[in-house]
C-alpha cells in the first residue's frame, strides 16, 4: 500500500510539474479585447460565448484568434504566419469580418495580412504608463488613448488628480480637469476588470439602455434617472511589471450629492463660531439658501430613485413585492450626481452592480438602506463634514423629503391623487428596507458594514432605527392618510 502511494505521489508530481513547465514554456501577452482584459496563451480560449454579452461576439472571438495565433512562445507576436487562414477554418473568422477590422483601422483594401495582424495587436496590447500612485499617469494614459482612437476629447492641458479611492469596485480615483478647472473625466482603477466590464456589456444589452447618459449629449430629462457607464477600459502595467486596469468616465452632469451635503454641513459649522469673520456670514447666507434649496433636492432625488426601482419592480396577487430589476446595489452619495440646473436631473455613476439585478431581481432595500446609513447614520465620517447638524434637524431636512419623493413616485398620479393600495406597497417596502434586515444577502452586507462603519457602536444603525427612523416613517404615514380624507373614506 505504502509503495502505491509512493508512485501515485510520484506521478502527481511529475504530471503537475510537467503542466507547470508546458504552462511557462507557452508565451502570454496581456491584452484588451471587447471590454475583457486577457492574459493571453496559445491555448486561450476564443469562444464568441465569452462576450455574449456584446453586441460584437463574433468579431472579439475573431480577434482573440488572430492574436492568439500571432503570439510566439517568448510573449512577442509574429506578423508573418498563418494564423487568419487557421482563424478561417476555425470558423472564428469570415472574410467580412476581418475585412470590417482592416476597415476599423482605415487601411487600404490591398493592405497585406501582416500589416492587419500588427494593427490589431497594437490596438489590443496593453497600455504602458507611469506608476499608479502618481496621479499625472492618468494623463499619459488618457494621451495614449487618444492616439488609439479610443477618446476624442482630451487636451494636453487637461490635468488629473488623485481624490480618494478604496470603495467596494475601486481602488483608486481620479479627476481630469480642463484649463477652467471643469471636471472633464473620472478614471477609476478597479479592482476586478473582468467583472466590471462584462456587467457594463450586461446593462447595454438590458432595458435599462434607455437610461444611459450619453456622454455627447443632449440629454432630454424624462422625470427618471440618467445611468453612466464607463466608456473605455485600459490596461497597462507600471515599471515594476504590476498589472492595472483603468475605466474612464466622461464627468456626469451636475455635482455630487456628497458634496452638496458636505457643503451644507460645513455652512451650518460658520455658527459655531463665536466672532465670525467675512467667510463665516458668508458660509451663514449660504447655509440659510442650502435649508430652503435642498429639500426640494432631496425630493426629486427620491422620486426619481422611486421610479427607477418601479420600472423593474414585480407584482405578486397585484402587490409590488418590492423586488426589481432596475436597483443600483452601490447607492451611496458618492455615486450619486445632481444637476440643480436640468429640473435637478440624477445621473447614476458606478453603476456596474445594476448587472446583479438584471440576473435576479433585488429587494430595493439595498438602495435604500445603503443610501441611509451612508447619507444619515455615518455621514460625519463619511462625508467628512465640520458642521455638526443636529441628527433630528438632519432626518428632517435630507431624509424626509427624499422618502416623501420616493413614496409620491410610486402612489401618486399625475392628477395628485394618491392610490391606497400603491401607499401601503410603498409603506411595507419602506418599513422592510428602513427598520428590519430583508434577506440573507443583505444581513451579509450589514455584518461587512459594521467595522467600517459603525466602528465600535455596532448597534448604532439599531439605535437610528428605533431613535429616528421608526418616529419618522409613523409621521409619514400619518401626513399620507390626512391628504386622503378628502379622497378615501379611510
């Protein structure tokens, strides 16, 4: 038995080591094809299936072929082969389509295979750039992209820098401003490539392809949100060989709702201050504009969140389940852009986690209670504001009125009138959402947020809950049901 073991130990070992040497042996190349980064090998697999996502899986899958079979076992490509025969017989490539690839790079039509071949393997090798720390990398990223067709607007005088990063997709982002100082791009350094970009594919395909903002406008506000997606992907390694991806972002119009909130935040702080100079009355004016303004924001917000999570929501024994197609899964005021000048249209950004929904629709309680804990119960820390508003005062401004938008979206018409049994959906939604945990996914998600979070009060979204939430929610519903005494006996 002992010498059995011995040999079968044997064997493994050879086999493993002579899998390994094979692997080693074989050249790999990394590169970018169809929104996929690839670390690419001679038995890669090519199957138009991997972009099914795509509009384009036959002309990806023709192309993974073609370099596939173009790449030497040192990782350099081979121009001078036969790989477009092979491709052919493969059945992953037809004429038309390697014509349509000549055609993308404006070569002539009597242009030879090899000049195809390198073209191609320019356009999908990865970008080589300065060191990710350094935030003017993302300039000669941009710059190289330019030259590869990939972006049309960029200027040498654009200018990029690093704003933070460390969210649940992205590890670190960055701006590029023009010579205004106008936001011109938000570039991302992710976390998982692959994923972010099959998703994006994903939501383009979806009925959500109606809300994508289009980054060249013009962008015509239909009362629902707009959702940007990013535009371009690239990849590219540092000097020391490390591996990055990168997503570009045209900026989304409008600002960011944790700015907006940052700022009034830091306007109230000015009365704090026992001899206010010049900037403190200033930061006071604004602050008393802000209280007037925001409510109002925070309602279309609201609204147009509740009919963003409508438009995807089923129904069971004609009740909605609150379950939906249409939720964003990241909703924190991060990702959150409003434009105060375009009836305070909202634009989603990060909105790769929308692909989870379209699979299987999601409790919107994941919006909702992702938003609240971010925007109400860890706002100091997370929007690191110096103002300390009063957490009742701050339920009443922010929260209130972005939950009475988000209930009109789903129970009021157009003439005003308010359906009871659309306001009792909302309301169980709500109360599921805001006061209990609703499903296995989501008490996940709550354990996870408790260290970064809450900190050491791990009890402290129980403590809004029953402090702020619950009171707040019991008035709501009391202000719905004297609206429809006029209408409704109940």
């Amino acid at each position: 038995m002992t010498s059995f073991l011995a040999i079968l130990v044997a064997f493994a070992t050879f086999f493993f080591n002579a899998h390994s040497f094979r692997i080693t042996r074989s050249g790999t190349a990394v590169v970018e094809i169809g929104g996929v980064q690839k670390i690419m090998t001679r038995s890669t697999s090519c199957k138009a299936s991997n972009w099914k996502w795509s509009e384009d899986m036959q002309l990806n899958s023709c192309k993974c072929c073609l370099v596939k079979h173009s790449l030497k076992k040192d990782g350099t490509f081979s121009y001078e082969n036969n790989s477009i025969s092979v491709c052919k017989e493969d059945q992953k490539c037809t004429v038309e389509i390697i014509d349509n690839i000549r055609q993308s790079f404006g070569l002539e039509e009597k242009s030879s295979f090899p000049t195809i071949l390198e073209s191609l393997v320019n356009e999908v090798s990865v970008v080589k750039a300065a060191d990710v720390t350094n935030a003017d990398y993302i300039t000669t990223v941009l710059r190289i992209l330019k030259k590869k067709g990939k972006i049309k607007d960029f200027d040498d005088n654009y200018a990029s820098y690093a704003v933070g990063g460390g969210g649940a997709q992205t590890l670190q982002l960055f701006i590029v401003k023009d010579v205004k100082g106008d936001v011109k791009y938000i570039v991302k350094e992710l976390k998982k490539s692959i994923g972010e970009t099959s998703n994006i594919g994903i939501i383009k395909k979806s009925s959500l392809k109606e809300f994508i903002l289009n980054p060249d406008g013009p962008n015509a506000f239909t009362g629902m949100p707009f959702i940007a997606l990013n535009v371009i992907f690239s990849t590219y390694r540092d000097p020391n060989g490390k591996l990055h991806t990168v997503a570009v972002l045209p900026a989304a119009p409008g600002e960011q709702l944790i700015k907006i909130l940052q700022s009034f935040a830091d306007n109230y702080g000015a009365f704090s201050v026992a001899t206010p100079s010049d900037k403190d009355m200033e930061k006071r004016i604004n602050y008393m504009k802000q209280k007037k303004d925001l409510p109002k924001i925070m309602y279309d917000f609201g609204h147009q969140l509740g009919k963003f999570h409508l438009f995807g929501m089923t129904e069971k024994n004609g009740h909605l389940t609150g379950f939906s197609t249409a939720v964003h899964g990241d909703m924190h005021s991060n990702n959150i852009f409003i434009d105060t000048k375009n009836h305070n249209a909202v634009t989603f950004i990060d909105a790769e986690t929308m692909a989870l929904a379209l699979n299987k629709p999601r409790y919107v309680g994941a919006d909702l209670r992702k938003f609240y804990i971010f925007a109400a119960i860890n706002r100091k820390k997370h929007q690191y504001a110096k103002g300390d508003i009063p957490t009742e005062e701050w339920h009443q401004l922010i929260i209130k009125p972005f939950l009475k938008g988000y209930i009109d979206a789903y129970a009021k018409s157009e003439d005003d009138k308010i359906n009871a049994e659309k306001l009792k959906d909302v309301f169980v939604i709500l109360k599921n959402s805001l006061l209990k945990t609703f499903g296995t996914k989501e008490k996940l998600i709550d354990v996870l947020l408790v260290p970064t979070v809450f900190g050491k009060d791990p009890l402290k979204l129980l403590k809004y809950q029953t402090k702020y939430m619950k009171p707040l929610l019991k008035e709501l519903v009391q202000e719905y049901k004297e609206k429809m005494m006029p209408n409704s006996a109940n």
